[in-house]
C-alpha cells in the first residue's frame, strides 16, 4: 500500500466528517469505538509516514464508512454512496404490492443466471 496515498485518503475523510484538526478527530473517534489514538500516530498516518496494522485500518473503514480497497486507494467508491443507492432501492421495492415483489425477485433471479451463464459462456 502506498502510505502517501493512504495518508491522502485518511486525511480527506477526516476533513470530510467536520473534523477540522487531528486533535477532533481523535476525540470523536474515542467516543464512537472507545479507542485511544495517539496524535503522533494520526500525524504519521495523514503525512504518509506510517500504515496502521490490518486491525486498525478495518476500524477506520468501518468509522469512515468506506471499503478497504477505498482506504488503500484501491477503489474511488466509497461505501456510503452504495449504502445510500440500496436504501433507495429498498424504499422502492417497499411500497409494491406483493405481488409486484415476487415479480421483482423473480426478474433478479432471471437476470442473475443470465449473467452467470453469460460469465460461464465467456470462460468456454
């Protein structure tokens, strides 16, 4: 991973929550996971001079809400615009009848093995 661009990520979604300085940072992520981060560490990880250890960096994902392969620079999807398009979905689906909803599934189920012999045809 390169710490640079992780430095640059991490940064980006601090500022992207309102949290303005490090030091509000390592205080309103004390009280959403009761972990204790040192500003030293947060320092080196915005200025790309250090990586947290795998454990942590699945506790940022989970606080940023976004995917590792976002963090890692990976990806440029963050979680929550997919959380927010499901939610959309799921509103939709909702209010049908259900009827309509058996319809609906019937139709994913359709397009999924469709896809899945498309993917299957393009193996052979």
């Amino acid at each position: 991973m390169d710490k640079n661009n992780f430095g640059r990520i991490f940064k980006s979604e601090r500022i992207r929550k309102g949290l303005k300085t490090q030091a509000s940072f390592i205080r309103d992520y004390y009280e959403k996971t009761g972990v204790k981060l040192q500003k030293s560490a947060v320092s080196m990880y915005e200025n790309g001079k250090r990586i947290p250890e795998r454990e942590t960096l699945d506790k940022f994902a989970d606080y940023f809400k976004v995917s590792l392969d976002y963090l890692h620079g990976r990806s440029t999807t963050r979680l929550e615009i997919v959380y927010k398009i499901l939610d959309n979905y799921s509103a939709l689906f909702n209010q049908l009848s259900d009827e309509d909803k058996k319809s609906a599934m019937n139709y994913m189920e359709f397009l999924h093995i469709s896809k899945n012999r498309e993917d299957n045809n393009e193996k052979t």
